[in-house]
C-alpha cells in the first residue's frame, strides 16, 4: 500500500511513532523547497487539465476513490490506529465515512455546480462556479483520513487541485491517501502530499505558489496560517478550536443523556475539535446525571486500541498527556470533585478518562480547550444560565442541547453561538450539512454544497443585446 515510502526515506526526517508501543514505524524526509516548487509545477499542469473535464467524469473518479476505500478499509484503519492509536472500530468507521462523503459528492456534486440563471433586465444573466487552481490543505493528526478528505473531496470536485501539508505525526496516513487517489486512477497530481514543515507550507503561501488555503488544525494555527493568505489576498477556511457546551435541561431523558455524554466527550480518546468539552447540567437533574455518567464512565475500556472490544486508546503524543494532567491537577488544587477510572500501563501514551465535577471558570478545565478524555461538569439554575455560561467562551463550533419540548430547545439554540447545534444527540459532521465555527473556531465552511462553494470563483455573466 505504502510504495512511496522508499522513495522519501532518509535525509531531514519526520517520525511515525506508534503511541501505544512508543516504537519508532519509519522515518521520513522532508521536502527541500526545490523539491517542493517542483511539485507545485507538476499540480499546476495537472489543474489545467482537471479544470477542464467535465464535472460529470470528474465524479466518476471519486465514486472510483470510495471503491478503493472500502476495498483497503482494515489496512487503512489499521494504519491510522498504529500511527495515531485510535480505537480500531472508530478508525475502521472513519474510512467507511471517507467513503459515505465519496458517495455523497459523487451524486450530489454535478447538481451543486449547475449554472444559475438569474432574471434581470438583461437578456441574460447567469452564475457559474470555476476552480480556483491549487489549494493548500493543512491538516491536523486526529481525524487523519477525514479531515483530509472532508476538504479535499468536495475541492477536488469543483475542478481544484490539492496539495495536502498533513500533520508530521502521521506521514505514513498522508502518504497512503494519495496512492488511494492513484489507485482509484485519478491522473498524477491532482491530489498530492507534501511532506514538509510549516515554514514549508507558510512559503507556498507567501511565495504565491497555491490560490486558496485550507486549514484544520490549533488557533496559533489558524492565526498565522489567516494572516499569511490574508497578506496576499488568499481564500482562507479556517477550522479551528473548540468548547463545546452540553446543555441537559431539566426536562431531559436524563438516562439517554448521561449515556450519550460519555460517548460525545470520549469519541476518539477525546481528541476532537467536536467533542463535547463543558457539561452544563439542570440543578435539578444534575444528581442523576452524575450517578449515570459515573457509571458509565467506569464501563470504559481502556488499552490496545486494535482490540475491538477497546474504548480508549493512547493519545497521539506524550505531549498531550502532559498537558491534561497539567489541567486536571489545576482542578484538584481548585477544589474539583474528580472521578478517574482506568488502569496504568508500562508502555504507551494513556490518560485515564475522567470527570471533574464542581468545575468552576477559573480552572483551565473550563478557560482552556481540552483535548482529552475529561469531562467538566457544571450544575447551572435555570435555562437563561445555562446560555449565558454556553456563550462564556473564545470558542463557537458545536453545542448540544438535551430535553423533552423541543421548541424550548430550539429557541435556546437559537441563543447559542456555535456553528451547529444537535437537539438530543451529540455534534458530529454530515456531509449533508455545512460545518464550520464563529468566534476563534474558524472562518467558512465545509462539506454540503457550501463548502464545495468556498474554493471556487463564483462568476456572474450578464448578456445584452
């Protein structure tokens, strides 16, 4: 699967390390930046060939890609729970939803990109939708297929190029999404990775060498990432941090809530910009959500994670277990109630679930985002409480809100600051519907027809006699 590993070994190099065995899997060589403009030549000849095929054989290679996708899907689970230590059946869900936003764009991708036709007082007038040339995706580690392919596909169908700067924690991820693209017999450079650094990506921005910029990844991120494209008059969408409230009303099925906030908090090690990140809980129901949630929390298996039966794997670096436990002891010197479950092992990158309850707004549990399996609880009065501490962040991606009357709950949603909002289920992403932040999560949007919309010149033409 991995034939480009021989060809970009050795040199300055990047690591693929394993985080539950902590074993070094391959060592790569980062692109020296004549190596890397040689490839942006290649992607620029490449777009003025794709640009000009028809939208309608351009979605035969992605029904093509979803193919090879579900015809490798274990090895490419497998791949991204050695590299990134993901649970093997979330990992093995992730490639079929690769495959599902395949389908998605395959069928639906035609329609979005039709001409539209305007009345005016012309003779006519119209919309149309043209690529934009190279985009520059930078992505994050903890999605590794999905991130990537969530921008990506849509791009792509729109006519664009991509080069994809992936994260350097999982070259081994990046290099087997572009032979899938190989394998699913799109022509060369359509979709390339390069491996190389930030000030390798941050080059291709300034030197003008891409049109367009896509970033998932932190704010500092984000920041420096928007300020480069800005400076040169780039198209940016910026996918950035996130705080995500979980409101349960008093009015809640408090049970299938409670169930429903471990799985929302702890989904991919509780490594995801998604995630539910600050529980806000009815005073008057907030007993029998903490007794619920406790239990469950406490049925958790935590260990290998390509044992089927594991929920909670390693985290991605031993960085990030440094930081949570940094978070949690400021808790616990604040005065916090913590309930940790789990076991300690000799080897891998574990962090062991937890809830903190009690939590108040000076810990960094709740000022900080969280990127880990710990849950801040928060028992609130009333509705009008809960928003208020819902809104009290940098952050704007996702909420939930849990309850009975649903007008109520979506007048609240109305209320919230986020980009979306799940009414008795937890934040996850459609290919249907757009995703995206406010605030300090981000800027534009992804998958539907909006985002296949952000990377594309959107050109009227008016016609007189």
């Amino acid at each position: 699967m991995l034939t480009r590993i021989k060809e970009i070994r050795m040199g300055k190099k990047i690591q693929s390390i394993n985080p539950f065995t902590g074993s070094v899997m391959n060592e790569f060589q980062l692109l020296s930046p004549k190596q890397i403009n040689g490839e942006i030549a290649l992607s620029r000849k490449a777009f003025s060939v794709w640009k000009s095929i028809p939208v309608e054989e351009r979605t035969g290679y992605i029904k093509q890609l979803a193919g090879q996708l579900r015809a490798e899907k274990r090895a490419y689970a497998e791949l991204m729970t050695s590299e990134m230590g993901k649970p093997i059946r979330e990992s093995l869900a992730e490639i079929e939803k690769c495959a599902w936003l395949c389908d998605y764009y395959a069928e639906a991708a035609s329609h979005f990109l039709q001409t539209e036709y305007i009345k005016t007082e012309a003779v006519k007038s119209y919309v149309t939708f043209e690529p934009l040339g190279i985009v520059l995706a930078i992505m994050p580690w903890n999605f590794p297929f999905w991130q990537a392919f969530r921008f990506c596909i849509p791009a792509i169908c729109a006519g664009n190029v991509v080069v994809l700067k992936h994260a350097s924690n999982v070259p081994m991820c990046a290099v087997a999404i572009e032979e899938a693209f190989k394998k699913a017999r799109f022509q060369d450079h359509v979709f390339t990775t390069l491996l190389m650094d930030a000030k390798g990506a941050n080059r291709l921005i300034r030197q003008d060498k891409v049109d367009a910029v896509s970033l998932t990844g932190s704010n500092k991120a984000g920041a420096e990432v928007g300020a480069l494209a800005g400076a040169r008059i780039k198209k940016c969408v910026l996918e950035l941090g996130g705080s995500d409230p979980f409101i349960v009303l008093d009015d809640a099925d408090v049970e299938k809530a409670a169930m429903m906030a471990v799985s929302a908090r702890m989904i991919n090690t509780g490594q995801s910009c998604i995630a539910a990140k600050r529980f806000i809980i009815h005073e008057k129901i907030a007993d029998e959500f903490k007794n619920i949630f406790s239990a469950r929390l406490r049925e958790i298996k935590m260990g290998d994670p390509m044992d089927e039966s594991t929920d909670i794997g390693p985290l991605a670096r031993p960085d990030l277990v440094a930081s949570l436990n940094e978070q949690l002891k400021d808790a616990r010197q604040k005065g916090a109630e913590v309930i940790q479950v789990g076991h300690s092992f000799s080897k891998g990158f574990f962090f062991a679930p937890c809830a903190v309850f009690n939590a108040t707004k000076d810990m960094k549990v709740l000022s900080e985002e969280v990127f880990g399996p710990i849950a801040p609880v928060v028992v609130v009065r009333d509705e009008d409480e809960a928003v208020r501490l819902a809104n009290d962040t940098q952050y704007g991606l996702g909420a939930c809100i849990w309850g009975r009357n649903i007008e109520r709950a979506e007048r609240l949603a109305a209320r919230l600051e986020v980009g979306m909002v799940a009414i008795n289920d937890m934040v996850k992403s459609d290919p249907r519907l757009p995703f995206g932040g406010v605030k300090k999560s981000g800027i534009g949007r992804e998958l539907s027809h909006y985002g296949l919309k952000e990377f594309v010149n959107i050109k009227s033409v008016v016609v007189k006699e």
